[in-house]
C-alpha cells in the first residue's frame, strides 16, 4: 500500500469523526455554494426542522441574510489587513490592486 498524506491524514481523521457521530459528504456528489461554502440542501432542511413555518421565501431570506453576513465580514477582515500597510507605506495602491486582483482570480480545480 502506498503511504501519502490521504492514507495517513486524511482518511483516519474521517473515520473518527464519523465514529463521533459526524456525516461524511463527498464533494463529488453534493453541491454547494462555492461563494458560501453552504450547503443549500442541508441548510433549507436544518432550518425547515428548526422553524417548519418557514416558507421559501423566508429560507431564502435567511440564506441573503447569511451570505451578505459571510461577505461583510471577509470585506472587514481584508479592510483591517490592507488598511494599516496603507497608512504606514508598506503598501501603495497599485500593489493592492495586483494583489487583490490575484486574490480574486477563479481557484483552479484540479481532478484526481
């Protein structure tokens, strides 16, 4: 058996955790979204158990809700990083923007 980091890391930390209790969901064959990293399946099914009143309209005012909240505070956090290296000079505009730019370019997703 060849030994790497799936067969030493990977697959033994998913096995304890489903041993405590926790659902193993391939990435495979759920979907999700990528901008969120919710799962929208799981998400209207856990909220709907919680509150069964809610209709879907309400689901997905709740799910709005939670994506700006998700945005708002990845902005916030890149503001308190990108705002003290302005002010002190350790960074101009222009190395912002081509680092942000950068950042912002779409993740590459490679297949086994």
């Amino acid at each position: 058996m060849k030994f790497n980091e799936d067969s030493r890391v990977k697959i033994p930390a998913i096995l304890h955790l489903m041993r405590l209790g926790y659902n193993y969901l391939s990435l495979k064959t759920t979907s999700w979204d990528h901008a969120t990293n919710i799962f929208t399946s799981i998400f209207d099914a856990s909220i709907s158990r919680i509150n069964a009143n809610n209709s879907d309209l309400d689901l997905e005012g709740l799910y709005n809700q939670i994506a700006l909240d998700l945005e708002n505070e990845e902005l916030s956090s890149l503001r308190d990083w990108l705002l003290p290296m302005l002010m002190n000079g350790q960074l101009t505009i222009k190395e912002a923007e081509e680092q942000l730019s950068m950042a912002a370019e779409p993740e590459n997703h490679y297949e086994k």
